[in-house]
C-alpha cells in the first residue's frame, strides 16, 4: 500500500473557483498544517465554470485572505467527472455547485462523496456559503467567517472517521 492510499482526497468546489473554494482550500491547509496532519490529506480546489482558468484568486479573496495570515496558492481550473473518481470528499460551497457535480454522479458511492460545506455545521445544513463575488469587501469578510467555520467542523467530522 502507498502513502497514497492513505490519504484522503478533498476537492471544495464553487463557480468560479476564484473567491470561496479556493479560500477553503486554503484554511484546509492551514488547519491540517497546524495540527501536524497535513500528510493524511491531498487537497484542491475547482469551479464549476471555466471562465476564469488559470487565474489567481481573485484580489479581495487574497488580500482578505492575507489580512487573516492565510496565503492561497492556487490557479484556478474547472470541475471535472473524473474529479468524482479522484477524490473522496466533494464540497460544495451552494446548492447550485452541488446540482451541478450531482449530474456526473452515477453511483450510490459517489453520491456519498458530494456535500455542501455547511452540512458539516450544526444547525447550518442545507445553507449556502454566500457567493461574495458581486458585492462589497464586507461580503469577503463575512464568508471568510462562514469558510472557516465550516472547514473546521468539515475537518472535525473526516478525523472522526480515519
Ligand atoms: P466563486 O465566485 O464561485 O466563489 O469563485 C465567483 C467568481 C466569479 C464569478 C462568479 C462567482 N463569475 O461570474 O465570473
């Protein structure tokens, strides 16, 4: 068995892949970094759009992020099928990202995989991360809040069962 077979693999999805999964990628990272267990873990981020591939994140997401002590590295790249085969934890940052990966699910066992990220939340399942993109710095600020919550309690629920 490899150190690969190990690990667990987590994709966070959103549309763009420019403002919210590749935040939550990121304070993935910084709290499996913390807690020493980076290497149980492999973690990405896509969209479900192509528009803006290869991009950074988009500026306010970075410099909200980097007001917070948390560095994205991360190029933005679109959701595939075969991102469903590649991981094992899908998490979707809406009801309209998860729609969207549900259409390339075909078994039970990959449905398992697709969750929102505030299904992991007490009390908030079945809620949205709100899409910050259209709207001031103050939205970047609140969904900062809602990512790190949600990665936190995400985090809790996987160590609960490796
Ligand atoms: P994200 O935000 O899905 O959190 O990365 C968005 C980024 C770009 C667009 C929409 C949402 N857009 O329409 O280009």
């Amino acid at each position: 068995m490899s150190d690969n077979d190990l690990k667990t693999r987590i994709l966070f999805v959103c549309l763009g892949n420019i403002c919210r999964s590749p935040l939550a990628e990121a304070l993935f990272l910084h709290k499996i970094r913390s807690r020493k267990i980076e290497h149980l873990f492999t973690v990405d981020s896509a969209g479900i759009s192509n528009l803006h591939k290869g991009q950074k994140a988009d500026p306010r997401t970075l410099a909200n992020a980097n007001n917070h002590g948390i560095e994205i590295v991360h190029r933005a790249r679109q959701f595939q099928a075969l991102d469903l085969q590649k991981f094992d934890k899908i998490v979707t940052m809406d009801q309209a990202n998860r729609s969207k990966v549900l259409r390339h699910v075909s078994s039970n066992h990959d449905l398992l995989k697709v969750s929102l990220l505030l299904d992991h939340v007490p009390g908030m399942e079945g809620m949205a991360v709100p899409d910050p993109w259209y709207g001031g710095e103050e939205g970047f600020e609140e969904v900062f809040g809602i990512i790190d919550l949600g990665t936190e309690h995400f985090l809790a629920s996987v160590l609960k069962k490796i």
